[in-house]
C-alpha cells in the first residue's frame, strides 16, 4: 500500500486496542497483538489503490472517532424486531446490551451467545476460528477490529444438527462520533443447518463509524443462509469484511442489502476449500442523494466441481455513487468449477454514477463460468406498457424501480423480514424517482 499518513480515527482504535485488559486466552492475546502492530503499520487505503480508487475515504477525516467503553442508553428495538427470531442479540455502539436481547430456550447442540461468554467454555474451537479466516496482514480495518476484539458474537451449531428459526444480530448505533467494532464468528459443523440475520440500524442521524468483521466456517454438507442488512445513519461510514469458508458439498446462501450510510465498504471473501461446495450470492444498494456504496466480492475456487451464482444489483438516484467489484477466481486444480456472475445497475438520474467490474481468473481447463454487466435507466417500452394502462409517470417509474429491487430482497427466506423490507424499498424508490 502507499504509505500515508495515519488519520485521527486510527490512531484513536489503535490507542483503545492498546488499553483492553490482557485476555484469559493466551492464543486470544497474541492474535490481538500481531493484529494491533499490523494496525499500526498499514495505511489507510487511497484512491490510488486499485482496490480502492473508486472509493475516497476522505469522509473519515472529518470523524473524530472514538471507541465507546459502555452500553449507551436503551432504545426501541422494536422497528427491527423479526417476529420469526426467538433469539436476538443486541449491541449498542458496539456493547453487548442484554436487556435488548431475547435469549430463548435453543436446541441441544446450539450454542448463540457472547465470545465473552463462551471464551473459556469453547477456547479451543475459538482459536481455530476466531481471527483465522478473515486476513488482518494486509486490511488495516480487519486489523483495527481484531486489535479491539474483546467481544461479539458466537454461534456453534453442532453436527446434524438443523436450527429452523432465523437468529437476529442487531447492531444499534446511538453516539455521534462513536467507533465500534463488531464481531461475528459463525461455526456449522458437518451436516448443520442455520439462517443469520445480520443487521446494522441506527437510532441517531449523526456521523459515527462501523468497522465490523464477520468469520463463517462451514463445515462438509452444513448450510448456512446469511442475511446482511446494513441500514446506518445516512451520515455514517460503515466498512465491514466477511470471510467465509467451504468445506466438501458445504453450502452457503447469501443476501446483502444496503440502504444506508454516507460511505459504505463490504468486502466478502468465500473460498471453496472443499471439493463440491456451492454459494448463493445476492446483493442490492439502493442509494441517492451523495451516498457512495461499494461492494467487493471474491469467489475462490479451490477445489473441483464447484458451483456458484452472483446476481448484484444497484439503484442509484441523486449524485450517489455506485461500486461492484467482483472477481471468481478458479485456481488450476479447480476442475469442474460452474460459476456465473450478473452486475445488474439501474440509474436514476443524469448524476448518478456506477462503476462495475465483474472479472474472472481461470487457471483450470474443463469449466463453466460466465459473467456480464449491465448500466442503463427505466425501460423506456416497459413505462409505455404501464402507462398505456392508465398508470401517471411517476407511479410507473416507482413500480418498476421497486421491482427491479425486490427481486433480491424477495429471496431472503424470512417473510417478516421481507414485508419490511419492501416498505423500505418502496418509500426509498418514491423518494429517489
């Protein structure tokens, strides 16, 4: 990376990993540790970096971020509660806060809960897992969450074992200028089955920053259905990675919605480390006035006879700002591999921007994989249709941008969760058109 100059918010996180107290776990400790001296060294990416130059980070330096020690007061969770979820665990500002959490009775053999709390109960599997699949060497933000990692969330579900109610991480923001580092690590051991939901809202409409790390490890033949929705505060930056791993006819299912913030960053990372495996990968941002959303994924073929589908799409009103970087890489003994990606972007005005690049490297002979991009406005012929019905303008073009969005969020398989979503996507659509 070019080296610049630290900004204040990381100097602020690096100072907050320095000050944790010394964990129980001596393998949790030295993990934080080679993570805070990484912290220290790396530099905040620039639009000189290729990964990056689409996306200016030069929001942060108006954040005079600093990492919150307490859970701030309590809010309504009610806006966001999924009447499917029995089991929801909530953080404000980065704060575990139990009494906005629901912690039902579960089925033997499934563990949801705190890393706190099962630290000294799961140690061993923790230090397979925690801090292992999502790569802090080279990401200064991975690095900063994991410097700061002092708790979040765990869930275990043991072999064979099917969970059939969604679980709900909600993650609440509530103080201006707040950091906060949320952590999930999610373990499904061969034959399992869980649906996630995780969530980011807001219930302030100041700045702060989200710097959050997922890990997911999926066992052979386990299932894992992921549901991200990141709805922060429209003057946030929130920048998060998910790595996720496949082992042998292992399956993972993804939707990723972003409504929010001023500045977003996903990266998602899944590597096919068994032979079989299959992903699901959906997303959607919707945005306008000056937002800017970027979207990163990595398909890693390791291994044959892998299969995976990507449908990313994008709605784009205002001056918004629009980014899809996509690459399927099918290494050479990745024999076999059907893969097929679709960056799918729709603008809605004449300031609206999209920048996408679907890419695949093949280094394998016998495979399938395709991938295509499409930029363009409202169906000029398709508005005629609606309107040669009757429909005004304005109600045809907001009914079509609706549709063009609720493809994505119709396939997330929690019904509550859909029905609010489609509000969201519809008053969003109205208002953007």
């Amino acid at each position: 990376m070019n080296v610049v100059s630290k900004h204040p918010f990381v100097d602020a996180l690096v100072a907050g990993g320095r000050a944790l107290p010394a964990s129980t776990a001596s393998w949790l400790n030295l993990r934080r540790s080679l993570a805070l001296e990484r912290a220290n060294a790396l530099s905040v990416p620039t639009t000189r970096d290729e990964e990056w130059r689409f996306t200016d980070l030069a929001t942060l330096n108006k954040l005079r971020v600093e990492p919150v020690g307490q859970a701030a007061a309590l809010v309504d969770v009610a806006p966001y509660a999924v009447s499917e979820a029995a089991t929801r665990l909530a953080f404000v500002d980065g704060v575990y806060a139990p009494a906005l959490s629901s912690r039902s009775p579960l089925p033997a053999g499934v563990t949801v809960g705190t890393l706190a709390e099962n630290l000294n109960i799961q140690s061993a599997l923790m230090g397979v897992h925690l801090a292992a699949h999502a790569d802090f060497n080279e990401q200064v933000f991975t690095a900063l969450n994991t410097a700061w990692l002092r708790d979040g969330v765990f869930i275990h579900i043991a072999q064979n074992t099917a969970l059939s109610e969604p679980l709900h991480l909600l993650f609440i923001a509530t103080l201006k200028d707040a950091a906060s580092c949320p952590r999930c690590l999610i373990v499904a051991e061969a034959g399992a089955e869980c649906t996630v939901i995780e969530d980011y809202v807001a219930a302030t409409t100041e700045a702060y920053f989200t710097n959050a790390v997922t890990e997911i490890a999926i066992k052979p033949n386990a299932r894992v259905r992921h549901v991200r929705l990141q709805r922060e505060s429209m003057q946030a930056v929130h920048i998060a990675s998910c790595a996720v791993s496949l082992a042998k006819d292992a399956s993972y299912v993804s939707q990723s919605i972003a409504f929010g913030a001023r500045l977003s960053r996903y990266n998602l990372d899944v590597i096919h480390k068994g032979e079989g495996a299959e992903a699901v990968i959906d997303g959607l941002a919707l945005i306008s006035g000056q937002q800017l959303a970027d979207t990163h994924t990595t398909m890693d073929h390791a291994q044959p006879n892998g299969r995976c589908t990507q449908l990313h799409k994008t709605i784009v009103g205002g001056a918004a700002h629009a980014v899809f970087n996509g690459k399927v890489l099918v290494r050479k003994d990745a024999q076999l591999t059907n893969s097929a990606q679709q960056s799918r972007n729709l603008l809605l005005s004449s300031t609206a921007r999209v920048d996408t690049k679907p890419q695949l490297e093949i280094f394998a002979d016998d495979v399938k994989c395709a991938h295509g991009a499409t930029v363009g406005q409202l169906d000029a012929e398709q508005l005629f249709y609606l309107k040669s019905r009757g429909l005004p303008d304005t109600q045809a073009r907001n009914l079509l941008t609706y549709a063009f969005g609720a493809e994505i969020v119709d396939r997330i398989p929690v019904k509550s969760l859909v029905a609010q979503l489609e509000k969201t996507v519809m008053a969003q659509t109205q208002a953007s058109v």
